[in-house]
C-alpha cells in the first residue's frame, strides 16, 4: 500500500471518529443532562418583611376626633362637650302695643272775613302713650311701624291741616304732615293719611318728666269761599300707631319669665358599654351666659342631671337654683355682657357626676327680668338674646381599667390565598409607647356558630406596655416603652383561617400598673407601631 | 541559572495552587500542540513550521467552552423520583464558594491563513467570539433561595455581581519574527466589532435586615450597560443584518516572544487580548444609586379612607416603592475591556519526538487574577499523528486530565483537544470542560517535494 494510499485511510479514519465520537457525545449529554426532562423544582425561602408601621399621636386623635379638645398651657388634654342654646330676641321678648289717639277742636271764622282771604288756628295737643302695666316706654327707635291719621271736619270752605310732632324726629327732622282738607259742596269732608314712621326717634318721656304723653302742634288754615259761614267749625283727629318694631327700646319692662327649654348633651366617651374601671380626679361644668338685654336677669334651673342607661344623677350646687347673670348698661347698648358659672368639685358634686360615666347631660331653667321689681332704667334693641354655652369639660387625668372591647367581623378566607404553601407565619408587633396605659389583644377565629377554632395567642397577650408616668403632679412620662410581642402560626393553624367565618377582635387597656396608678395624658404622647412578618414559604414551580 | 528557572517555577505553583478559587476561561494542553499552526492563536510569537497554510472555512477552529466554580451541573439539578430533572437548591447552596463564577467563551473562526515569507510569518484570521464571565457571590444565591430571614441583623454585601456578556467580531492580522536562533516575537493586532454586549460597572448592593422590625435596608449602586439590537419591535434587525452588522468598534492585540535556551529548554510569554469594544449602538444604560429604608407602609395614610380610596393609594405605594430604586434608563456609550490573558510556558524537549511542557496562564476579569498551572506532554507519533496529553490544576481543581490528537495527512490537517476529558465525556460532572476542534490546510516549507494524494 503507498503511503497516499495509507494517508487517505487515516484521514477517512480519522474523520469517522471524530463524527463517531461527536454524535455519541452529543446523544450521550441529551441522555446524561436531561435537560429536556426539567421539570422544576422546589423554592422554600423564609422571608422577614416589615408590613406596615404608623405613628399615633394625641394630635391626631384630637384633630380626627368629633368631640372637642381642650390643651390647657401645659399640654393637658381634656374633652369638651358644648352646646349652646339661644332664647328668644328683643322684638319677640317686649312687644310695643298699637296706640290710639282721638281728639277734636272747635273753631269760628272771623267775623265778617271777605271772600278770599284766610284765617290761621294753631291748637297743641298731648297725646297719651299707653304701655303694658306696670311698664315704661321712653324712648323708640322704630324699624317698622305706622301712623295712620284720619281728619273729618264740617268746614264748608277749603281748608287744610299742618301736624307737627316734635317728639316724633327722622335724622333730627320733626314729623310734620300738611293734610288737605278741600271743600267738595257737601259736608263732613274726611281724609286720612298714612305715615311710615320707619327710622323715627320717638320720645315719650324725656327730661325728666314720666308722664307717656307726646305733644302734636296743628295748624289749621280755612281760605273763606263763597260759602255762608257755619261757624262753629269741627276738626276731628282719629290717631293710630300700629304694628311697630323696633331697633332699640327704652324704659323700665316690668317683670317677665323666659323659659330655657330642655338642653340635651351627649357624652361620647362613656358610650361604650364594656366593662369600665376608672376614676376621674378632675371635672368642670361651664355655664357661659351672654346676655345683650340692658335688664337685670335671674337664672333659675329647674333640672340639671346625667344620665347613663336610663339612670340619672343630679348636680347639686351651692350655685344652684338661682343665680344672676350680668347685663349691659345704657352706654354699651348693641353689646353683651357675660356671666360664667363654672362647677367644679370645690362647689359642686360634679367629680361624682363624671365618675357615674354619663352618656348624656341635661338642663332646663328659665330666666326672670327685673327679679327685684326695682324700677330701673332697662333698655333692649331687636338683637338683644340671652345665650346659654354649656361646656361639660373632662380632663384626661385619672385612672381606668378596660376589661374587654371586642369587635367581630365576618370573613371568608377560604379561596384567598393558597396556604398549603405557607409552612409557617411569625407576626411581630413592635410599639414604643408614650402612653402610661398599656394594651392587650386576643384575635379569635370563629366558624359560623361562633364556636372558637384557633386563636391568634394562647391567651390575651399585651400589644404594649404602659410607659412610667413621672411624679405628680405632672405625672408626665418622660422614657417611652419599648415592647415586641411574636405571634407564631403553623401551617396547621393557618389552614383554620380556611374554615373562619368570624374574627372576633377583643382588648383590654389599663393605665400603668393595671390602671391602679392616676396618670395625664398630654397633647405630646404618642405610640410608634409596627408590625413585621418572617414567613416560611414552600412552592413547587 | 537552573536555580533561577526552579525558583521561578515554584513560586508560580504557589500562586496557583493559593488563589482565589475562581474559574479562568482556559485552553491550556492545546498550547504545547505547536504542529497546530491554531497554536498562534495563544501566542503570537510561535510560527508554524509550514510555509502556508489555511484553515477549513468555518470548521479551522471551533472552541467551546465552560466553567463554574461554584456547584456543577449535576448539583444544581438532580434526578427527582420522577425521573426527571429538577432544581437542586441544597446542593446549589451546599457548594458554593463565598465568590464564584460562571464563564463560557465559544470561537469560531471562519477564516484563518498564515504563510512564512522569509524571517516572517504573517497570519491572518476573521472569528466570531462569545465570551460570558459572571462573577457573583454566595450571598446573592442564599438570599435568592432561601430568603432573607437567615440574615436577620446583619448587613450583607451582594458584591460581587459582575456580568461580562460580549459578542464580537474579530479580524486579526499577526506578524511574528524570527529575530534569530533564540529568539521569537509576535504582533497581533485586531480590529473588533460588537454585536451584542451586557456589562455591568461599579455594581455595589447591600440588604440589611434589622431585629424584630425586619426594616430592610438597601444600598443600590451600579451601572448595567447593554446592547442588545432589538429583533422584535418596531425597530427590530433581522440576523443577517446582525451578523454583518460593522458597528460597535474596537481594537485589540496580543504579543508574545519565545526564548530558546538551548538545545532543550525553550521559554514562551504572550499576553492576549489587550484592548477593548467601543459599544454605540442598541445601547440602553440601567442605572441606580440609591440607599434607603424600607419600613412598611405606612397605615396612619389609610385612616378614614374609603375602599376605593384605599385601592388608590395601594397602587401609589406600589408606584413609590419602585421608584424608591429609582433606575433611570439612558442610552450612554460604554467601553469594554477585553479579558486580558498571560501565558507564561517553559519547555523541555528530552527528544525529537518528545517535549515536556510547563504552562502558567494568568486571566484578568475585574481587577482579579485567575491563575492556572498546566503540565504537558507532547509526543510525535510519526508523519501523521501527534498527540498531547497534559494535567492542569485550576481553581483548587487537581483532576484535570487532558488530551489532544493531531492528525496530518498532507496537506489536511485535522486537531482535536480538551483540557478535562472527562468533562467531554460527562461535563455534567466536572466544573470545567472545553474542547477545540478544526480542520487545516497545511503546506510544508518542502511541499512541492512531497507526492500529492492520491485521490
């Protein structure tokens, strides 16, 4: 065999190995690495993830809060109930009756007064201003009101009537009426006149003299016709002022009684009907009468209780029934004057009131003017009321023990999540607590029949730990109190959550030392939660 | 002077067998299989003892290649009862090291010529590269598997997390000098072209997970530059388009030099693959620096919010949390540097047909050194084959046993070589495996004295 020959075997040989060997590898990976059988795996990671954090302080609360909140200089929370009720205004509290004033006069023409010329009469009337017994107007400044005139008179020549009250002024003007009275050929001739005495000062008793009369001066002037002369004339005056209102009124008002209807306060901080512990050391009842009537005024309270569940209590008073409220004087007319009655626990039972826990709290009276019957100078104008803000003020100092507070919702957890693939489920819950009052919580899982079937805790654990409150008598806290609680759930566990119909929330919470310690709450506390979740997980994929 | 080369040979040892435990890319037995004029490709400096040549086109020299130091194949995966193949995940964090790597460079070279003129050999040659490094440590892998709970109050460092993914093109042109007896140097210059790139930069992650809360913390700095042409959108290239695309350029060259001693001992050095890619096409930049807290949500934002108002800012929080990473997308050109190699080579040729060989090989990939150490043997069985066998320890590895085959028959050559035969043969067992493969044609200095073939 030549050498090419041999060549040519070998390569061909050579070649055939190499096509050989590279095919059995290459079969022989796709067998060996299998990698066309993958088929997955199993993942069972443990994660630990923080799930949710949030700070609560005394500030939000307040701002959230629908009650009132009162800080007093050095933080010291307290909630404040209020109403306010407002009686009757000026104009509907003293009523100005309509007057009547009638009078006549006589007069005879000159004798022997040639055809055309004229005669003038001047006469001066007083007419008497009749008030309410025993009451006095002096002086009115009129909204609304009007002066009716109504003249008759047998004069058989044209004539006219020229009224002036100069106690009747409009911007300083006196009231002056020409009415005229022209002869139509037949007798009486009768004309009547409406004035609107909108904006009038009307002065009735000025200087000093208290008589209710008014002066009124009329001019008559008759021009002589051609007519005989049938003297003695006639002039009739029907007078009539009606249906005034007024800005202001002054005078003496007598005696009257405004009722103060039925008040009703709730108090919503003792509507929870758990189980509840506590003592109270401080409260107030703040009565503030703002009165803008210019009278002297008694206050009488005919029932002033709490009530809670049907149960009352009153409030006793060295205060109580009556007391008097302050009024404007004749210079600070338009404006009010206040009186506050404060109940406290040196003048009253209100401590005890508070520690019956009440849900609402009552009060009715009525209020009397001029209670001595002393004539005095009185005064109203149209806005003139009597107000009445009633603060029931309860600081957060005290004690308390809140034995249970539970809360149940309805779930369905069945189809939420997959939780055969959850091994296992550690909750912490994580506070720094200003508060000194701690909490504790029992989640329990329920089925339909409200028949207990896990819980998140062997028993009621506590979320947080009071912090310490300092000495009084701040009793502030000033070291926070850091506390972490772990919930740990098995997978076992978890597949209860399958079959819970009902969650069933329940707390307790006590001021520091098992709420037997009195403690302040202050505008500054606050608790920092989170909670935080290491989650054992095992999916095929 | 003998001591010298002991000295030198043992301190070179040392370094190996004590470095860091990461894999290099390697093809260390085929450096000794010098009748391979391919030889040139590790240094510049050898010139084939033919007076031309040309390879097969695109079959003159295929190499592929794959490495972990972390677990292997067969304990990343396992046989599940089933019969099929499923994730290992003990096994994946039973061997891992505190840092590990991944590598897979294939060649294929489509053209390659080389021809003696003189004094000088000049080679020319045009490859496609895919060259995968990714370094990244055990921490990554734990807390992928296995959660973060196992870290709770520490701080863990995810670094390192360095990826090195490039294709390129590579036309290269080589000149080597017989300077005289003794001496040998080589040039290697090349001109490169980027297909596709991702290469991260500055990658610095850090998870801290605190006591009870379990806030996490998180650390986040880095830059992930790609260049990825698009083949599905609106914009997308097609493969052909892909392949002759002539943008993302680069240079690059390699030089060598070989010393011989004397009648026995020869010395060889080269230093491959110094240069880099200019990527400026299909780029996109990922980046982030950022550290923050993550607390939870907070729960005071839901007070008093209805359900739809609550579904509203769920879907805010979820927009906030990933924007608390806050990686902005930018399209920024990037310069990769290619993965530096030395080859440090010591001969000793006790016959004419036989050479033993010693070869340290040092890899560059990010600021760390990936050493090797080979020993070879080299023997000519006759006219037509030659064969090599050589042992490399690399990465605290010590069973790697190699082969290689030449097989001429003039004017084809035909070469085979591994560096781990068992990794050809079970590859799902070993942490290394490569194979080099190619046809050439071959011209001896005598050739027009040699009979042709005889067809």
């Amino acid at each position: 065999m030549s050498k090419s020959n041999m060549d040519i075997k070998y390569l061909l040989l050579s070649i055939l190995i190499g096509i050989i060997t590279l095919s059995t590898l290459d079969s022989c990976y796709k067998e060996r690495l299998k990698i066309h059988k993958f088929s997955g795996g199993s993942w069972n990671p443990e994660m630990a993830v923080p799930l949710f954090f949030g700070k609560l302080d005394m500030q939000m609360v307040v701002d959230k809060s629908e009650d009132y909140w009162y800080e007093d200089p050095n933080g010291l929370l307290s909630i404040v109930y209020r109403s306010e009720q407002i009686t009757q205004v000026g104009n509907n509290v003293i009523d100005i009756p309509n007057q009547q004033f009638d009078s006549t006069v006589s007069l005879l023409l000159p004798i022997g007064l040639p055809t055309g010329d004229s005669a003038l009469y001047l006469f001066q009337l007083n007419a008497e201003f009749a008030p309410p017994t025993n009451e006095r107007f002096d002086s009115i400044l009129i909204k609304e009101g009007d002066f009716i005139i109504e003249i008759s008179t047998n004069i058989n020549h044209d004539s006219y009537v020229d009224l002036i009250i100069p106690d009747f002024t409009r911007y300083g003007v006196p009231l002056k009426q020409k009415i005229d009275l022209p002869y139509s050929g037949s007798s009486p001739t009768t004309v009547t006149k409406t004035i609107s005495l909108a904006d009038y000062w009307v002065k009735i008793n000025t200087n000093g003299d208290i008589d209710n009369k008014i002066s009124e001066f009329i001019n008559v002037l008759i021009k002589k016709g051609n007519q005989a002369d049938n003297s003695p004339y006639s002039i009739s005056l029907s007078q009539e002022i009606k249906n005034i209102t007024y800005y202001q009124l002054f005078g003496y008002f007598d005696q009257y009684t405004v009722d103060i209807d039925l008040q009703k306060i709730d108090i919503s901080m003792f509507n929870h009907s758990a189980i509840f512990d506590a003592s109270l050391e401080e409260a107030m009842l703040k009565l503030n009468f703002s009165n803008s009537f210019g009278i002297p005024v008694d206050i009488t309270f005919d029932s002033l209780y709490v009530e809670k569940d049907g149960g009352t209590k009153d409030i006793t008073s060295n205060l109580l029934p009556t007391f008097s409220i302050n009024y404007p004087d004749i210079n600070n007319v338009g404006y009010s004057d206040s009186t506050i009655i404060i109940f406290n626990q040196d003048n009253s039972n209100i401590v005890d009131v508070i520690n019956f826990f009440p849900q609402k709290f009552f009060y009715s009276g009525s209020s009397t003017a001029n209670p001595l019957g002393d004539v005095i100078p009185n005064f109203v104008v149209d806005t003139s009321k009597i107000s009445i803000q009633t603060e029931v003020e309860i600081p957060l100092y005290g004690r308390y023990i809140v034995y249970e507070l539970t809360d149940t919702t309805s779930i369905n957890l069945e189809n939420e999540y997959n939780w055969e693939e959850i091994n296992s489920i550690d909750v912490n819950f994580n506070t720094v607590n200003h508060f000194p009052f701690d909490a504790s919580m029992q989640i329990y899982l329920t089925d339909t029949n409200y028949i207990v079937i896990d819980s998140l805790f062997s028993d009621i654990v506590p979320l947080t730990e009071a912090a310490i409150p300092g000495p009084p008598p701040e009793y502030r806290v000033s070291i926070p109190e850091y506390y972490t609680v772990t919930a740990s759930i098995t997978n076992q566990r978890l597949q209860n959550l399958k079959y819970a119909a009902h969650m069933i929330v329940s707390g307790k919470s006590s001021t520091y030392d098992s709420g037997t310690k009195v403690v302040k709450i202050y505008s500054d506390y606050s608790i920092d939660f989170q909670v935080s979740m290491k989650v054992n997980y095992n999916t095929d994929f | 002077m003998r001591k010298i080369y002991t000295y030198t040979l043992i301190i070179l040892s040392l370094i190996t067998l004590w470095s860091t435990k990461l894999m290099a890319q390697y093809d260390l037995g085929f450096y000794s299989m010098r009748a391979v004029p391919q030889t040139n490709l590790l240094n510049p400096a050898f010139i084939p003892d033919y007076k031309f040549h040309f390879g097969a086109p695109t079959i003159s020299s295929t190499y592929t290649g794959f490495g972990t130091s972390g677990p292997k194949y067969d304990e990343i995966l396992m046989i599940t009862p089933g019969d099929s193949l499923g994730l290992n995940t003990n096994g994946i964090l039973n061997n891992l090291e505190s840092n590990n790597n991944v590598i897979n460079r294939n060649t294929n070279q489509w053209l390659y010529g080389g021809m003696k003129w003189n004094d000088f050999y000049f080679s020319a040659s045009a490859s496609d590269i895919t060259d995968v490094n990714v370094l990244y440590s055990d921490k990554i892998i734990q807390l992928a598997l296995k959660g973060n709970s196992q870290f709770i109050g520490e701080t863990i460092d995810l670094d390192p997390l360095d990826i090195k993914a490039l294709h390129y093109r590579e036309y290269a042109l080589g000149v080597a000098w017989d300077v005289n007896e003794k001496l040998n140097i080589g040039i290697k210059t090349k001109a490169l072209f980027g297909k596709s790139a991702i290469y991260t930069e500055n990658v610095d992650l850090e998870l801290s997970t605190s006591e009870k809360y379990y806030n996490l913390g998180i650390k986040s700095n880095f830059v992930i530059n790609t260049s990825l042409p698009d083949f599905m959108g609106d914009s997308a290239i097609n493969w052909v388009e892909y392949m002759q695309s002539d943008a993302n350029f680069g240079l690059g060259f390699d030089i060598g030099a070989t010393y011989k001693l004397n009648r026995l001992w020869n010395l060889s050095a080269s230093i491959l693959d110094i240069g880099y890619i200019n990527y400026d096409r299909y780029l996109k930049t990922y980046t982030s620096n950022t550290e923050f807290t993550y607390k939870g949500i907070d729960a005071t934002q839901f007070i008093g919010l209805d359900d739809e108002q609550i579904e509203d800012k769920m879907t805010e929080i979820t927009d906030s949390l990933i924007n608390l990473f806050d990686i902005t997308e930018s399209s920024e050109v990037f310069r990769v540097p290619l993965t530096a190699k030395i080859y440090l080579g010591v001969d000793y040729q006790f016959s004419d047909k036989e050479t033993l060989g010693v070869l340290f090989r040092f890899e560059v990939f990010k600021n760390t050194v990936q050493p090797s150490f080979t020993a070879s043997y080299y023997r000519d069985l006759g006219d037509n084959f030659k064969v090599s066998a050589s042992y490399t320890i690399i990465n605290h590895n010590y069973l790697n046993f190699g082969l290689g085959i030449i097989a001429n028959f003039n004017p084809l050559q035909v070469y085979i070589a591994t560096d781990n035969i068992i990794g050809v043969i079970s590859p799902h067992t070993v942490n290394y495996g490569n194979i080099r493969f190619g046809i050439n044609f071959i011209f001896q200095k005598d050739y027009k004295k040699l009979p042709m073939i005889e067809l």
